[in-house]
C-alpha cells in the first residue's frame, strides 16, 4: 500500500503501524510463548519432535486414537506444522520455518524414488485390480478379481508424468513410526527411523483398536508365508511390494497453510515462492482425491461388473476424498493406483480448490490441474450446502460406491450427482462423523475461503453454520463447554445446484447434540472457522465468544501448553481381541505372536514398558478408567494459530465471560478484504473516510490505519467498476477484459469486478 504511506504527511497522521512492527498485544505474546514450547524455541529439541525433527502426534506415548502410539506422526500432524510455523512468521517476521516445515514434508512423509521404484512400469489403462470393501472386518481377506473392462482409466497419469518428469507421487503417506517402535524400519531395515507404516486396511468396522500394523514395505520379513499381505486380499500370488496411502485432507491443509504463510510474508516483502511451488505441484497430484476408487463412472453406481468403467474424466466427482492409494514391487516391475469412492464434509478444502484454480504463485504445472480444481471448488461449496441441516451443521458425506462395493443402497437414499448420502462415511466404529471435531476442519476451510474470496455460497454456509456454533457453546466462570458428539438423522433433499439458495433445506435431515464437555484442539478448530466468517461480516457477537473462548482456554495452561483431564473407559479395548482368520499366524516386529484370538495388547507387547501401563493394566483388572493430561501436536497448533490470528487481524473484545482478560472494542465495523488481507482491521461503523485507492476506503483510529466501511459497502474491487452498477466477483476468477478502471470478470453472463486483492 505504498500510496498511504506517501500521503502520510498530507493527512498529518502522527503514527502508522508499518509492516515491519510486530504486535506485541496479549494474543501475540500467548502465540509466540506457546509457539517456543513446542518447537523449543525454533530448535525442534522439544518433547514435542523426535531427534530426527519427527512431529509426534502427541507428547505422550501412551496414546491410542487414529493413530496406535503416541509418537507415531500423521500426514495431519505436518500440515499443522506449516500451519505453526507461517502464524509464528507473520508475528515474528522470521518465516524460514515455512520452508524448514515442508523439507521435513519431503524429507520424512513423501516417499523418494527410491521408495517407491517402478512407477514408470505404472499402465493409465490398467490401474489396479479390483476388491470389494467389506462392512464387516470378518469379510477380509477380500479376493481379488482378475477381470477386464471392471476398471478405468486413469486420465491425469500421463499429464502428470508430462508436467513434472517423472512418474513418482508427490504426495504425503499418512502415518509414520516416528521413534520405530514396531521395529520394522524403513525398506525392512528393522532399524531406521522414521519409517513408513500402515494400520487401517480392513473396512468400516475395523476401528484402531482392530488394526493389525504392518510396514508399508513389505519385503515379508515379518508377518506370515505372504507378510502380511493375505490379511487383507486373496491373491492368486503374493509378491514383495510397497504400498502407501493418502489423507487428502491434510495434504489440502498444508497447501492452506502454505498459502497463508506465502500471503504474510509477500505482505512483509519476502519471498515463499519455493514452497508455493511445491504446495501448487503437491495440489496437481492430490487431484487422485477426486476419483473413484477404481475410476468407475460417477453416478448410480450399481454392481461392480455392471457399472461403467470411466473413461475421461468421468470418473471425477471433483471432491476430497477420504484416501487414496498407490503402490508397487519392490523390483520396481509393476505398479497401481487406485482413488476413492467416499468422501466426508469433514475432509473438504474449498479453500485449497480456490488457491489452486486462481492463485498463479500456487498454479499446478499440469494441463488440466488449475481447471479441475476451479470445478473442484463449485462441487465442494454444493456438497457443503447439500449437508447443510436445519440447526446449521454439517452432515456426514457421499459416496459412489455403496458399501464398498458398488452395492445398491436402500430406496430411501438421496443422491448428490449421483452419489449416495453416507451420514457414517468410511468408518463405523466409531462413526466417522460423530466427533464435532469434523465440523471445525471441514467448515474452518469454507469460511476462511469467504474471508478471503468474498464467496457469497460459502458465505451463507457459514454463516448458516455459525449460528449452530453459537447455539452450542457457551463460556461460564471461565470454563468451556460446547457439543463434542452429533447424532444423525433424516435424509438431505435430492440435490440440485439451482436450490442453493433455497430456504428451508433439508427438513428432514437433523443433526443433535448427543455428548457435551471440553475437546481443546475441536473447539479452537471450530472457533477458528466462527472467527473468519464473525470478522468477515463484522459479526461482533461471533467475535466476542471466538475472545471469549480463546481467553478460557487460558485455564487450561500447563507447562507444555494446554490440555485437560481426559478419562479413556476405551482404554478396555487394550484387552479386547483383533480379528485374525483362524488358522492365519504370524510375527511382527516385536516379536509378538499373530494367531486367531490374540489381543490388542498382544500385539503390541512394548507398550508394557511405557511409564503409564500401569493406569491402563489397573483399568482391565477391574480398576477406574485411565486420566491422561495429553498434549497432541495438532491441538495444540489450533490454540496457537487462533491466538495469532487474533493478534494479526487485531480482533480484541469479548462478553467478559471468559477468565476476565477481554477487553471490550473490537473491529466492529465491515471493510473490503484487499485491505484486512494486509494485516490491518476495520474501523468502526461510522468511521470517517480520510484516504481512498483501490483497496477501498481507509480511516484512521488510535493512530492506526483500518479500513472504513462505507463507500463501496464492503465491496473488494475497484469502486470504479461498482460505480458503474456491477456487482464484485465472488472470487478471483478468469481476467477476461482490462480497462483504466480495473480486471473484469464474468459471473452468470453478467460482467464483475475483480476482487483488487487477486
């Protein structure tokens, strides 16, 4: 904004805030204090890393959740890295953690090619064979079927290989043995750590504690006669193989928090263009999360041997979906990729559909990538719409293959494109979309995409979906309490894109709050998405319980950062048995015995070591549930970037119902986003208009620019173009025409401006 700066003295303001002051406001100070906490001031030599600068998915190793270990890492857990180190940047000014992030992304969580050898062996034609799922763990192994014309073709491989040189997958595996603990270590190894391991390979029922873990490099050195192979297909003949799968969300995520990292320090005039590039390329082949498991055509997808074999892009339902998988043989001889046929609201990024189909620092290098993500972008704002319940919050998901197996679904079932509603998608046990933490990664994506874009669909998504945030938690004497569990009921309405802006929606479809209590890292992901859409609409409500809640969370402090007393009665599922098929046996690298009837617990003989076994051993002698204090390292990066972003955008406020230490005066006002994506908040209503560009209308309070409301009524394009009648784009679309008075898009046959901050 170097036109301000220039008339500083024209308007005789006395003082500034310069892009290069940092803020020193309470926000701030709890960010920075939590940040040096868990990175060890920068160091990475924390309880919170392993010497190899392994993120662990918690302090504690006692833990079982999705993850089996403690200090075993997640695809999540780097995403959130990133996500740490470009808030750390904005309020320090020092953002070489961004890219120190991403080269342990590459270094630890993206297989190398010497990882995953044969990948150009890998036929587009032929993908991979097909299983059917089983809803039912006792349904595994599944047979293989050897058949032709059941798969399709797989339309971006060669772009892929085209654009970047090679036939490797750039994407994240999504779960490491950070400390080695199972012992298998990396390409068999049984040392090197960390290493690349898989648990979930067994259908909706089979939860974490039914998980057998096995290396995703299967030289059948543990396991039985076929590894561990034959726990999961029957195979006319098994051979030595890799195999690795993705969590497309968090992939999405990082590219998020790579994008806010890159617009901060563009802002402070430096340079993260390298990791915009590796966030752009790692977005080109994340566009494996839009495809059917085995590239059938989308919609009404009824018998494996019947449905269509996709050809094109006709096997793209344009969503996230929940994995996607690819692998090998180990002589480098042969390789498969496979998509997915479930996706979850809970797992959606249109925000990273936006970055990728308009941000040219983020644009893929293949042909057809930026335009599979801008369609990408429309179909998750309608998935979102289409989920949308009466109360505000978001329902579970679609699917194009019903059961896992291309099944016909019940008569009662709505569609979506001709996907099937799963209200459970993926998993059952427990259900995939009971834990409200969902509600806040999906929808935290949607309305920081309406803070940034001005997308008038995904603004009415959330602010639909505030309003249930707001109806369920509540601050009392400094403590939180909000909905950690929905229950689900109903069916949404057979979809069609022209009800989007339809009331009364889904009067079926409900979503009820069955458990309440304290979930730190769900409500600070929750509040998070609260805060975009509160600071976008000026909602002073919104932003006062997003104060209110961060200021409680304050209660919560301990000398590792924050978390409360959690009771695990699941924790009897230590001495609970994992289904093996009677007469399968084998070891693992623990020296553990796998035979039909063993239990977790059996599985898993070091945990008998940990300090805290003997809670848990307590527990299944008939003793009270377990209490863990645990610190997981995406929670505790939610309560650090929610406290930043506060600092950045300067939101203060709050009902006083936190702990006390809320102020009241907040950014009440509505000011265009070319001027708060620069760092500085909206006046308030009824400020004076002391300088005009073509960020919009600027004011100044406290001695501090911020920008006024009025003028062009919040709009972010030139007032040049809404002078004249037209409306702004609701995002950073296609240039079509350039004029004195500004970019021109068009949006239904009708010209727009664009958005000055694009």
């Amino acid at each position: 904004m170097p036109s301000i700066r220039n008339a500083l003295f024209l308007l005789g303001a006395s003082t500034v805030l310069a892009a290069s002051k940092r803020a020193n406001d309470k926000y701030a100070s709890r960010a920075t204090e939590h940040y040096n906490k868990i990175t060890g001031n920068g160091s990475y030599r924390s309880e919170y890393f392993s010497p190899e600068n392994v993120p662990y998915h918690s302090v504690e190793t006692l833990m079982v959740e999705a993850p089996d270990h403690g200090h075993e890492s997640v695809s999540e857990t780097y995403s959130f890295w990133v996500w740490l180190e470009a808030v750390n940047g904005k309020l320090t000014g020092d953002y070489t953690g961004v890219e120190t992030a991403w080269s342990y992304i590459e270094k630890h969580m993206i297989p190398d090619s010497k990882n995953q050898p044969g990948n150009s062996k890998y036929n587009p034609s032929s993908p991979a064979t097909y299983a059917a799922e089983h809803d039912d763990i006792d349904g595994y192994p599944s047979k293989l079927i050897f058949q032709d014309g059941i798969v399709g073709e797989d339309p971006i491989a060669k772009e892929l290989s085209q654009a970047y040189g090679n036939w490797d997958i750039y994407i994240m595996h999504w779960i490491i043995d950070g400390d080695n603990w199972y012992g298998y270590g990396q390409q068999g190894d049984g040392t090197s750590k960390p290493s690349f391991i898989n648990t979930f390979q067994r259908g909706a029922s089979e939860s974490t504690w039914k998980t057998v873990p096995h290396p995703c490099w299967e030289a059948m050195k543990w396991g039985g006669r076929n590894g561990f192979l034959d726990l999961f297909t029957v195979d006319n003949s098994y051979a030595k193989q890799w195999r690795y799968t993705a969590a497309p969300d968090a992939d999405a995520r990082a590219i998020q928090a790579a994008y806010f990292g890159w617009l901060w320090a563009k802002e402070d005039g430096q340079d993260l263009s390298s990791v915009a590039s590796k966030a752009a390329k790692l977005g080109d082949y994340l566009r494996y999360a839009q495809y059917d498991k085995y590239f059938k055509k989308i919609g009404n997808c009824v018998g494996y041997d019947r449905c269509s074999a996709g050809s094109g892009k006709n096997s793209a339902h344009y969503l996230i979906s929940w994995y996607f998988a690819w692998g090998g043989g180990l002589q480098g001889d042969w390789s498969w990729r496979i998509g997915s046929s479930h996706t979850h609201t809970g797992y959606q990024s249109p925000l990273a559909a936006w970055i990728l189909s308009t941000q040219s620092a983020f644009k893929p290098k293949s042909s057809t990538g930026a335009k599979d993500w801008a369609t990408s972008l429309d179909r998750q704002l309608e998935l979102f719409r289409w989920l949308q319940t009466p109360e505000g919050c978001i329902a579970g998901g679609a699917t194009n293959s019903w059961t896992g197996a291309y099944a016909q679904p019940p008569s009662d079932i709505t569609s979506f494109y001709g996907m099937w509603y799963d209200w459970q998608p993926v998993y059952h046990d427990p259900p995939s979309n009971n834990w409200t933490g969902m509600q806040g990664w999906g929808m935290e994506r949607v309305c920081s995409l309406y803070y940034l874009s001005g997308d008038e669909r995904a603004g009415l998504i959330c602010q639909n979906w505030a309003k249930w945030v707001k109806d369920t938690t509540r601050v009392s004497g400094g403590e939180i309490v909000h909905a950690t569990n929905l229950a689900w009921e109903g069916n949404p309405d057979e979809w069609n894109k022209s009800n989007f802006n339809k009331s009364g929606l889904n009067r079926s479809l409900h979503g009820t709050v069955s458990a309440e209590g304290l979930d730190l890292g769900s409500i600070a992901s929750i509040i998070k998405g609260l805060f975009w859409v509160s600071l976008k609409d000026g909602d002073q409500d919104g932003l006062n319980l997003v104060v209110d809640v961060m200021d409680a969370i304050e209660n919560y402090k301990d000398d590792l950062g924050y978390a409360a007393l959690e009771a695990r009665n699941d924790y009897e599922n230590f001495g609970k048995e994992v289904y093996i098929p009677s007469g399968w046996t084998g070891k693992n690298a623990q020296g553990a015995n796998i035979k039909s009837g063993v239990k977790f617990i059996d599985i898993r003989p070091k945990y008998k070591q940990d300090p805290d076994w003997p809670q848990v051993e307590n527990f299944l002698n008939g003793g009270n549930p377990p209490e863990f204090t645990y610190h997981r390292f995406w929670g505790q990066t939610e309560i650090m970037v929610a406290n930043g972003l506060l600092s950045i955008y300067g939101v203060t406020g709050g009902s006083g119902a936190g702990n006390g230490s809320g102020n009241s005066g907040s950014s009440s006002g509505n000011c265009p986003a070319s001027i708060k994506n620069q760092g500085y908040k909206c006046c308030k209503a009824g400020c004076q208009v002391v300088y005009q560009d073509a960020d919009g209308d600027w004011g100044v309070e406290n001695g501090q620019w911020c920008g006024c409301g009025g003028g062009d009524s919040g709009s972010s394009c030139p007032k040049a173009i809404t002078n004249q009648g037209y409306k702004c784009c609701s995002g950073c679309s296609y240039v079509y025409y350039e004029d004195q008075d500004g970019k021109w898009g068009v949006e239904n046959n009708d010209w727009c401006g664009i958005p000055s901050n694009c």
